[in-house]
C-alpha cells in the first residue's frame, strides 16, 4: 500500500523541504542471516496491525531527494523493544546493501534500489528518528 504525503520536514543534516513520503514497512537485520544481526533486511509494503512478523520490524515514512534517502520512524508507532534499541542511538549500522522495492525507487525517484553497507546518521526529535542514508555512491 503506497501513501503520498507531501510535508515539510523539520531540520535535518540534509536539505529536504517539500518531500515525498511513502509509507513502508521495515524489517531490521542482515538480509544473509535470515534478518538477524544489524542494519536492514527487507523494506516491503506496510503489514496490517494485526498481522505477527517474528523479526523487529517498524512502519517508517520514506523520503528521497538530493542522493539521500531517509527513513522517518513516528516514536509513537514504533512498538517493537528490538526495534526501539536500534533506533535509539546516534549510529545505525548497515552490514550487508539492502534493496528498496523498484516500485518505490520509481515513485521517490531514486536511480537505483540499493542502499549501501555503511554506518549511519540517526537523528532523534521529539516525536521522530530520522535515518539518513547517503546513496549518492550508487547512483
């Protein structure tokens, strides 16, 4: 289910002022160890509420523009304690590339789906977590 929301995104390490943001689901982990591990395993469709998934997991709101893509994480929808450790620090570890679905890369107008292995920002508010990923190395 993809949802369009045009926002103004608060101050952030990069310059995104009217934004696109689809909504997705986000399962942590290492896509080769069966989403164990650190970083990203899969970003697929939003789950329903009740649906069970045995992986942290997190909706986010997803935004590209300027080689960054950036996942928004509303602290009151993050339910997951595994997924709350993970975004409650300053660094987000990406061990293994992980892919965007190609129907969002088209929509976010992204030139490829792959963002890379690397260390990342996350930048806390009040209300949100903010993981910037630079994927200008695989454009």
């Amino acid at each position: 289910m993809l949802q369009l929301q045009n926002r103004v995104a608060p101050k952030l390490p990069i310059s995104l002022a009217l934004t696109r943001e689809i909504e997705m689901e986000v399962v942590f982990g290492t896509p080769s160890q069966n989403c164990i591990g650190s970083g990203i395993c899969i970003v697929m469709n939003r789950l329903p509420a009740q649906h069970l998934l045995p992986c942290p997991h997190a909706p986010a709101w997803i935004s590209f523009g300027q080689g960054r893509l950036v996942f928004r994480f509303s602290k009151s929808e993050v339910v997951h304690k595994d997924a709350i450790s993970r975004l409650d620090a300053p660094r987000f570890l990406v061990q293994e590339a992980f892919q965007i679905p190609r129907y969002s890369v088209q929509h976010l107008g992204m030139l490829s789906p792959w963002v890379p292995a690397g260390e990342y920002a996350i930048v806390e508010t009040s209300k949100d977590w903010f993981l910037d990923f630079d994927c200008q190395l695989v454009e």
